[in-house]
C-alpha cells in the first residue's frame, strides 16, 4: 500500500515543493527570481532554502556581478529526491485509479 | 481529502509552477500598444503624405524612396525599443531582479537569427538605393521576417504570442502573392497599408487581448 509516509518529508511541504519544482526547470535561479516567483517574503524564502540546503537538496552560488548575487540549484542528490517525490506521487494517483 | 486527490494536488502545482517559470513572453502588452500606435500613426502619414500631388515631407521620392522609408520605420522601432527598455528595467527594479533575465536571454537568442536576415536584407535595399517600386518586397521581408522571430520563440512563448507571430508569417506570405498584381500599382500607400495593418493593427489586437492577464499576473 501506498501512502504519504514514503514521501520526503524535506519536499512535502508547499512552499519547498515550489521551490524545487522551480529549481528543477533550469541550471541556476537567482534568489531575487526564485522570490518574485513565488511571491514569498525573503525571510519565508531564507527558511525555507536552508530547510533544503541542510537536506543536501540545495546548492548555493554567491557572486558578484554589478551587484551581488546569490543563486540556487538542484544538487544531484536533489534532482534525484524531486524525480523520487514525483514517481511516488504518481504511483499514489495510478493505484487510487485501480 | 484521500491520498489520491491530495496527490493529484500536488502534481497540478508542480504542473503549473514548471509551466510558468518556462513560459516567456518576449513582447509585453505596454511595448505591443506603444508599438501599435506609433506604427498606426507612421503608416497613416505615410498613406495620406504619399497621394497623388501631395508634396508633403514624407511624400517618397522617386530615388532614394527605399532608404527614406527605411529611416522612417528604424525611428519607429528605435522608439518602440527605447519604451520596451524602460518597461523591462521598471520592471526589474519593481521585483529588484537582473535587467538580463534566462528567460530574455533566451528569446534574444532565438529570435536573433532571423533577425540578423532580416537586417541583411535591409541593407541591401539600402545600399542600391532602391526606389518605390521596392518597397513591397522590403515590406514583406520585414513582415515575415519578423513572424518568424516570434515563432522561434514558440518553446516557451504563450499561445498569444504564437498566434501573433503566424499572423505576421500569414500576411507576410499574402503580401509575396499580392506584390506584382496588386501591390506595385501603387507600392508606397500599399507598402504603409501592410505596415499599419501588420506592426499597427496586429499588435493593438495583441496588446489589448493579453493586457488583463499581464495586469493580473503583475
């Protein structure tokens, strides 16, 4: 049986859910990106970013261009959790079908 | 609410997230209107100042008609390009995010291509100084050319942006059956017609349908 118990619990939750989703679409977001996405406040964003980091999901890039800028990507461990969150997701929508 | 439907849930926001952050809109509705009126504007004086015995100022004269009319539209879209700068740029300090966006990148890149063609083309008729007679093939090459640089935007652009770039390809494609029979009688009124009908019209209908949606995802 299938249940939300094999889900990780790092990337079930709405807004982390939404910022690995968004990381999962390209190489790099700059947070300021990431933030008017999402329409989070930087604060809710921070917490939730070092939620994923501390889980190994997250890798962070800071530099400085005309200004500096701090950047978010899926780290191969990641993208790996976000593939494994969506298989079971979908295998929870397949055997409610049945 | 069961498992099954709090999936389902979950996936329809994953679905639409991902949806949103590829999806790039390379004209907004502000740069569609600002461009729309000015070419409305351009294409009826072009029109009216091109009849028969006026001597306007922009009545195209015989030699040099092509590089008259050339001048004419590059003010038209240095403009257009000069009020889209200032909206991106507001647009960023609003959001306090990068001028550059991957996204602007990347419909720059895709676009340009055809755009360099297009520009080619352009000088051509600049260098040899063409006269009236010219005007609906540069209209034309313009027309298409510029439908084609929105549909390589087609990966990632919304559905209003693809429908605007066929729209142009469409038109542009009648204008090559039309020139000859139709167009060369009198070239310069024919050529701000499609003008005014393609960057003028096309882009109002654009930039009025799509200006509520904008609006609301601001």
């Amino acid at each position: 049986m299938l249940d939300f118990d094999k889900l990780d619990k790092a990337i079930h939750e709405k807004a982390r859910l939404g910022i690995m989703t968004l990381l999962a679409t390209r190489a790099a977001w700059p947070f300021q990106e990431l933030k008017a996405e999402l329409g989070m406040t930087d604060g809710n964003l921070i917490t939730h970013l070092r939620i994923l980091h501390e889980a190994g999901f997250v890798a962070v890039t800071k530099e400085v261009l005309d200004r500096p800028q701090t950047s978010y990507s899926l780290t191969a461990r990641g993208r790996k959790a976000f593939q494994d969150y969506l298989d079971v997701l979908e295998q929870i929508v397949k055997a409610g079908r049945k | 609410m069961d498992e099954r439907t709090h999936a389902e849930e979950h996936l329809r926001i994953i679905r639409s997230l991902m949806e949103r952050a590829t999806i790039y809109r390379a004209i907004s509705a502000p740069t569609a209107l600002v461009g729309s009126v000015l070419s409305l504007l351009t294409a009826t004086l072009l029109f009216v100042a091109n009849g028969r015995g006026s001597t306007s100022f922009f009545k195209l004269s015989h030699p040099g008609a092509a590089r008259q009319f050339i001048v004419i539209w590059l003010v038209v879209l240095l403009l257009t390009l000069l009020a889209n700068t200032l909206f991106i740029w507001r647009k960023a300090r609003h959001e306090s995010s990068a001028f550059m966006t991957a996204g602007l990148r990347l419909a720059i890149y895709s676009a340009a291509p055809v755009l360099i063609i297009a520009a080619l083309l352009t000088s051509l008729f600049w260098r040899n100084d063409e006269t009236t007679e010219a005007l609906p093939i540069l209209v034309t090459v313009w027309i298409t050319c510029y439908g084609l640089a929105l549909l390589a935007t087609a990966n990632f652009a919304p559905r209003s942006l693809r429908f605007l770039g066929w729209a142009f390809l469409l038109t542009g494609a009648a204008c090559l059956v039309l020139t000859g029979p139709i167009f060369n009688t009198e070239p310069a009124r024919h050529s701000a017609i499609a003008m005014g009908l393609t960057f003028g019209f096309f882009h109002l209908v654009y930039g009025l349908s799509t200006w509520p949606r904008q609006a609301k995802a601001a």
